[in-house]
C-alpha cells in the first residue's frame, strides 16, 4: 500500500485504522480525520506540506528506511496523484531542497 500523505509504498496495510506510516508519521484515522472526501483530501495534503516543509525526515526509529529511499522521488509521485498534471499546491516547495535527507 502507499501513503497518501507521502508517496511511501510499502505500507503494511491500508492507511487507516490508526496505521502509522514510518516515512512520514502520519497516522490514518487520526493526524487525517475527516467528515468529507474533500476534507480528507485538505487534511493529506496539509500534512504532505508540513513533513516537506519539517525536511521530509523518516519518521520511524524502530523501522529502519529502505536502502534505496528517496522522500524527493516518493513525495513526487503522490502530489501529482492528488494534484492532477499541476502537482500539488506548493508543488515549487521541493524545488528549494538543495541535498538528500540525512
């Protein structure tokens, strides 16, 4: 499965339920409460801009991230699956990061 939030694709499951996703930390049911579709959707992208704009860092201390992760490359993906061809508000945002996550 893939998050949402981030465009992290090895989910363990779907992200609802009170799942935690380890490359963001968004946790479904909860960081992404919504009474509507559209809210849902304000409320992902909100928490999409906000682990962006915190240095998209990998969340989780007890699951390690892939060899190959990329946050840039994922969160890339994602936008334009919530945005259509735009991307999705702010998209220039990751334009701004100069180096790989630490």
């Amino acid at each position: 499965m893939t998050c949402p939030v981030c465009g992290f694709d090895r989910l363990p499951g779907l992200p609802e339920n009170y799942l935690i996703c380890p490359s963001c930390g968004t946790e479904f049911g909860y960081d992404d409460f919504a009474e509507t579709e559209e809210e849902l959707q304000e409320r992902r992208m909100a928490l999409t801009h906000r682990w962006l704009g915190n240095g998209a860092r990998w969340f989780s201390r007890v699951i390690l991230p892939p060899h190959d992760w990329n946050p840039y490359e994922q969160v890339v993906k994602v936008s334009f699956r919530l945005g259509g061809r735009k991307g999705i508000a702010g998209y220039p945002l990751l334009l701004r990061f100069t180096s790989e996550p630490k």
